[in-house]
C-alpha cells in the first residue's frame, strides 16, 4: 500500500483548480440506468469510488468508461438486476442502483452495503421508500431483494433527511405511476444536480433545492449529457488547508453558494474571505481563533468538513467544541491527530479539541476518506515528517491530492509503505 510522507511548516499559497463533486457524479451514474442508450456526463473525476460504481454497472451489462474528465455510459446491454456483494461492500453508495433498477426491471437484488470502518449507517430509509412506492422489499441472505410490477407514486415522509435515501427514492419515483411526494428530503446540492439532470431526463420534478420534492412519473425518459457540480468537500479541504498554514490560497471552479457554512466559521476563526461566483480566496495571517462547530444537514456545516476542522482547531488559540449529530461516532481520527500532539477530549458525540502550540510529525493511520484528509491537513501543519499510512481511503474521494497541495507548496509525495 502507499502512504504519504509529508514535511511540514509550509504555507500554501497560489491556486488550485476544484474538481468535480464525488457525492453528486455516483446518482448522476446510477440515474443513466433508468434510460436505454448513451449519456455522458462531465466534470467526474477519475476516483476510485467512480471506478468502482462504474464497474458495478459494467456487471449490470451497462458500458461504462471513465476517463479524465467525464464518464460514458452506454446502457443499450443493460440486462442484469444484481449488485453483487463483492463490489457492494467496497462502497456504501453502490445501494443507489436500487431504485433505478426496480424501476428499469421492476425488480432488484442488491447486496447490503459496506464503506468507510466507521459507525452504522442504516438503509432502512431506502427500503421503506421503495415499499411506500409499492414494491415488495425482503432481507435474504445479506440481500435486498425487490420486486414490483410498476412503481406507483406516494407520499413520503423521511424521519431524517438522507442524501442517499432522498436521491434513491427520487430515481425510483420518475418512472412511477402518479405522483410521489417527498418531505424533508435532503437539500444538498448533489441532490439538486441529481433531479436536474433527471428534468434533463424527461423527468417532471418541482421543488428542487426544498426539503418538499414533488415528482409527476413519465412513461419515457431519455439520455442526455450533463455537467456535474463543483465538490464542495474539497473546496472546503483546501480552504481548511490554507488556514491551517497561514496560507493564501485561491479557488477556481467552485460554488461558494455551496459552501457558506464553512466560509463562515473559517471567518469566525481569523481568515480572510473573497469571493465571487466561482472562485474563493481564503487567507489567514494572525492566530487561529477557537470557534464551535455542529454538523448539520445542509445548508449547516457539513459532517464531511468535522474531521478537517477538529485538525484546525488543534492550534487555535483556546478551547472550542465540535459536536457530531449526523454520525455520532464519526471520531476515528482523533487518536490519530493526538499522536502529532493534539489535546482532544471526547465525550458521546462531542470533541473538545484544546489548542496548542504546535504540532509535531508522526506516523498516523488513515480509517476513511475525510479522517485521511484531517491528517495531511495537520501534518502540512506539523513540525518535521509525518507518515500517513493507509492513504486508499483517501484515493476514494480526493484525486492525486498531493499534486494539488504540491502545486501550492507543500512537501508531500507518494510513497510505497514497506
């Protein structure tokens, strides 16, 4: 396996170009099952996560290409209905072909998902949808096995807003019979760029970018090609990255509309914020200043960002708290950042990181995407080397990172771990 060897104490400076948004590309791919013939989609990057969907839907018979910047998928030879397990349990968002295919070939058999070795992240909300939309839904064998003759539409009243539900009932309720009425759906912006490119589609969906989507179920959709959103997550990495070494970074080809809950806290917190439509600069030359953080669904601070912020408030000046209400036991990297001198306490689901005054390297292991990111992020900061191990997780969801933080100055290269 590879790791990262960084050498710290460099302050990143200069611009860097945001890549397309991860959370938004895996729907936008699943989606193209729910059409026969050619779409493309633009601004993908090349992930391992994208590679992985991409396979899966190769076994589905579908044609799947990814290259640098886009991915193709042809489903002229779409003729299979089952995500195997020995895909499925790389990645929890392989579960989003299961509405697509029950409304493709009204019927689906997907192996239960696996991901990220951190806390249970239940599909109830996925399965009860389909079964409000009509279908017949069975646990066998570590299976969700689906059936229905044609979807019909309902009304649906998610307990929590899940991304990953909301965009799998969403995909499912296009092709229904009637119409489908989903509240407190998820209001990310992924899946805003999911329902338009189902509008795109043929699709007929009304509140987009509300926690009320209304969907009218067509007879026929169409394939077409779209342009995938900016990565949020990213951008917001960057933005820690630069603040964390007293930086001056700009961002290209991103949406600060996207990403105002973090701007506003790294404010809160001693940078210096520009922004225009598609850029951001963010600056910081005085201290870091605590500042609390919650997670919240969007438009609150994302739990994608909690980890890249506790590595940030490890050197403010003062104590703050971040408290994780979405995953509650989303703290594998604060072992980790201890072991380069972070004080951080933990209590259930909140962290009270005090600040110190410096941090110095070490070896660190990496447990999943975002925990991998915290700890490059406090290793740029670091005095002297520090070794990230593990750094697969990372490949899912940043591509060639270091190439991007090289370009704005840090020491970092890639390594094989012996």
């Amino acid at each position: 396996m590879d790791k990262f060897v960084i050498t710290g104490g460099n302050k990143l400076c200069g611009e860097v170009t945001v890549g397309g948004a991860k959370n938004a590309a895996l729907p936008l791919i699943t989606a193209s099952l729910l059409v026969r013939g050619q779409s493309r989609i633009f601004n993908v990057q090349p992930l391992t996560d994208i590679r992985t969907i991409c396979r899966l839907l190769n076994i589905l018979g579908a044609e799947c290409s990814v290259g640098d910047d886009m991915v193709i998928v042809d489903t002229s030879g779409l003729k299979n209905y089952e995500a195997p397990y020995k895909l499925v349990k790389t990645m929890r968002a392989s579960i989003y072909v299961l509405g697509p295919l029950l409304a493709h070939f009204g019927r689906a058999r997907i192996s239960l998902p696996g991901g990220c070795a951190w806390g249970p992240r239940p599909v109830n909300l996925h399965i009860e949808g389909m079964r409000k939309l009509g279908a017949e839904v069975a646990l066998e064998g570590g299976y969700i096995i689906a059936r229905a003759r044609r979807l019909r539409g309902a009304n649906i009243d998610l307990d929590f807003p899940s991304v990953g539900a909301t965009g799998n009932i969403l995909m499912a309720a296009v092709a229904a019979k009637g119409e489908t009425v989903i509240n407190n759906a998820a209001r990310e912006p992924d899946i805003s760029a999911l329902a338009e490119f189902l509008q795109k589609m043929g699709a007929r969906i009304e509140g987009i970018g509300t926690s009320t989507l209304h969907i009218q179920g067509v007879d026929e959709l169409h394939s077409c090609d779209f342009n995938n959103i900016p990565d949020r997550i990213e951008a917001g990495t960057f933005m820690v990255a630069s603040a964390i070494t007293a930086g001056d970074v700009k961002l290209n080809h991103c949406r600060p509309d996207h990403c105002q809950a973090a701007l506003q806290k790294l404010q809160i917190a001693g940078c210096d914020i520009e922004q225009g439509v598609d850029w951001v600069r963010v600056r910081r030359d005085g201290d870091i200043q605590p500042v609390n953080v919650t997670t919240e669904v969007y438009p609150g601070y994302p739990t994608d960002l909690q980890a890249q912020w506790i590595a940030l408030m490890s050197l403010a000046k003062g104590t703050s708290w971040v408290i994780e209400t979405i995953y509650k036991d989303r703290f594998t990297h604060v072992a980790e950042l201890a072991r380069l001198g972070a004080e951080i306490t933990m209590k259930d689901s909140t962290a009270m990181v005090k600040g110190v005054g410096k941090l110095k390297g070490a070896p660190v292991m990496s447990t999943d995407i975002r925990a991998s990111a915290s700890l490059i992020l406090a290793g740029l900061a670091a005095e002297g080397r520090t070794d990230v191990t593990r750094i697969y997780h990372i490949d899912r969801g940043y591509y060639r990172i270091e190439d991007k933080l090289v370009q704005l100055g840090a020491d970092i290269h890639r390594e094989r771990d012996e």
